[in-house]
C-alpha cells in the first residue's frame, strides 16, 4: 500500500474511532434531551418533569405563603396580665375621720380636708394560690387582677367596717410577668414586662441585638402552645410585626445560613448562601454568574428540588416520594420564551435546591469536532508533505 493510501486509511480509522467515541466526551452533566429521557424510562416514575410557568410559580407562592406575627400573635395581645403569684404588692389605706379601724397611721394632709389616716401595710408576696391577706378584709386572691382591680375588691371587703376607705396597690416587685429570650443574642436574660407594653424589638434590644447578620436571622416566637417565626429583617421593615409580648413569651433569635448549588453551565459552579427572607430564580441566576453564552442552553435551566406532596398537581400519578415524604421534582425554565423573565421573579428558591444549566446541543458538537481536528489535523499535514 502506498503512504498516501496509508495515511488516507490511518485518516478515516482515526475520525471513526473519534466517532464512536463521542458518547466519552467529557461534560458538565446531562443536556436537555437527556434529562427528559431519563425521567421518562419506567425506572425513574418518581422524578417529576414540570415545565414553569405564571400558574406553577403562583400555586408553589401560595404553598410557601408565611403567616405574619401581626396575624398569628397580634390579636389580644400586650394588654395588662394583671398580678401574679410570685409577685410583691404594697397596700395603703386611707379611712377618713374619725378613722375606725386604721386611726393609729400616719396623718396625710395633702390636699385633703381635715386630717386623713393613711396606713401601708408590709408589702407581701402573692401565694402560690395566688391570695393575698388584708386586715379586716381576709383573704383576697390578687392573681389575674390588675392594681386597679385590686385596690376595687379590698374597699369593697371593707366597706360597712372603715370609715369611707380608700385604697392604692403598687407592685413593687414583678415575678410573674417574663418574657425570655435566648438563641444568636448578645445576652440570654428572662425580661420583666412593664405596665407600658413592651414589644418584640424592645426584647431584642434588651438582650443586646443578635450576634449573627440581620439579614440571616429569624426570629421565632411561642406563646402557649403555638410558636410562629419571621426573618428578623421583615420585623424590622414591618412595623405592624413588632408585635406586644405578653407573660411567658420565649422569644428565640436563630442564625439560619440558607443556601443552593449553582452547577453546569453557569458564571460559577458553587454553594451560594442567600438570606432568610428568600430570593427569587433571577437573583439566583444572578449570583451565579448567569448563563455561559458560549455553551449553555437557554431552554435546559433547571431546579432540582424534593417538594411536598400536596405542592403540585404532578403529572405522573400517583406521585411517589421518598423514604422522607417528598416527591423528586425537576422544574424546568424556559428562557428562549420572553415571560419566562416575569415568572422567575415569582419562583421561590428554597433552601439545598440545585441551579443546573445544560450545555447547548452545538456545544457538544463543538467538542466532538475539537477531538475529531486534534487527532486528524496531524494525518492531513502529513498527507500535504508527502504530495
């Protein structure tokens, strides 16, 4: 066989060989195409293919919805809990004269007609039962009712036995009225509530503020039975979610570093940490670097997500999940199509989902046409020298 002959022979071995290699070439994942293959094939009925659109981002908007603190803790909140047990109250009496039971206090002319007898009784601690003791007027439970309340039921208890009696209660020592805060603060501390109301930032600044980044940290509430969280920085934007904070309240400063994965064809291939108050597909893209314009493919955005079985009405039924409950979703963008801009601002990233751009089909035939030049560009300058 002549050189040239050999050579031509070597040549086209060389570009089949490059050809049926071309399922080898090296990737950054799967294209378009294969991700629905893949999900179509019996084996796979539990992945979800669900192409996004306004009513896709607008259903998963309305399952992510969260419940103010204005709405869940606002209602009949910050009034007056009254005294407790644990509590210390001061009782004085006035009893005009000529005095009955109290002539022996102490005189109080101020503004007063003639001589009043004013007698304070030893401040005393509310009991367990939550009463109190007062002379002439037995036991009173003091427990739920307010100073005013109070001082009502003792004049009545001593009405027909002084002379005309007044009374004035003063807390002198607050115990039962706390609220607790804990978490990412500066300071942990149990914070007496005052007659002025304090509210939910008002504990926060009591503590010392958060140690962590505002935008990073949620505030969580419970009350009673029930608890509610926010991200601080809406309380803070929000003034209706500053909520008053009642007896017993915990309140719970938590650092929460969110995150998704950028992989494929975009700007950056990373973990990208995002704030708690969320951000929407176009920011993600954003973050990370966007689409590569010489490789990616604008209809194979993709987000990988396990969701819960009542976010979508999945159109492979019946849905399967996994050992966790959640159903594997991939949700696919199409950015070729104009108002797929408008719908990104509507879909929520969550937290550990997957941002994953495929390469366009032309990128791929790029690199087979890459292997096939690099290995016959050679065979060819050495067919032209010996011509």
């Amino acid at each position: 066989m002549r050189p040239t002959l050999r050579l031509t022979f070597a040549l086209s071995t060389a570009a089949t060989l490059a050809l049926a290699g071309c399922s080898q070439l090296p990737t950054i994942g799967p294209s378009r195409h294969e991700i629905r293959e893949a999900a179509a094939q019996p084996g796979n009925q539990a992945v979800q293919i669900v192409d996004v659109d306004d009513t896709v981002a607008r259903r998963l908007q309305a399952q992510q919805y969260q419940r103010l603190f204005s709405e869940s803790l606002g209602q009949a909140r910050g009034s007056d809990p009254g005294i407790g047990a644990g509590d210390a109250v001061e009782i004085n009496l006035w009893e005009a004269p000529p005095a009955a039971l109290f002539g022996g206090g102490v005189i109080d002319v101020r503004g007063v007609p003639g001589s009043v007898r004013t007698t304070t009784l030893p401040e005393q601690v509310v009991d367990r039962d939550g009463f109190i003791s007062v002379p002439f007027a037995g036991r009173i439970r003091a427990a739920g009712l307010t100073p005013q309340a109070l001082e009502t039921e003792v004049v009545r208890r001593l009405k027909g036995k002084a002379n005309q009696p007044e009374a004035l209660v003063r807390v002198t020592r607050n115990a039962s009225s706390n609220v607790t805060i804990v978490g990412e603060v500066t300071n942990s501390l149990r914070m007496p509530l005052s007659a002025g109301g304090e509210r939910l930032l008002d504990a926060l600044a009591a503590a010392g503020g958060v140690r962590q980044p505002i935008s990073k940290t949620t505030l969580q509430v419970t009350s009673g039975n029930q608890f509610q969280s926010m991200p601080l920085d809406q309380v803070i934007r929000d003034p209706r979610q500053n909520v008053p904070l009642r007896a017993g309240d915990v309140i719970t400063a938590i650092f929460q570093p969110l995150s998704f994965t950028a992989l494929g064809a975009t700007g950056k291939n990373e973990e990208i940490n995002f704030e708690v108050q969320g951000i929407s597909l176009a920011q993600a893209l954003a973050r990370s670097g966007g689409l590569v314009d010489s490789r990616s493919d604008a209809q194979g955005v993709f987000v990988f997500r396990l969701e819960q079985p009542n976010a979508l009405d999945w159109p492979r039924q019946p849905a399967v999940t996994t050992a966790d409950g959640l159903v594997p979703v991939v949700y696919r963008i199409d950015l070729k199509n104009p108002a797929s801009f408008f719908v990104m601002r509507n879909f929520a990233i969550q937290h550990q989902d997957i941002l994953y751009a495929s390469n366009a089909p032309i990128a791929e035939l790029q690199k087979f046409l890459n292997v096939v030049f690099s290995i016959t560009y050679p065979l060819l300058n050495a067919v032209q020298s010996l011509k």
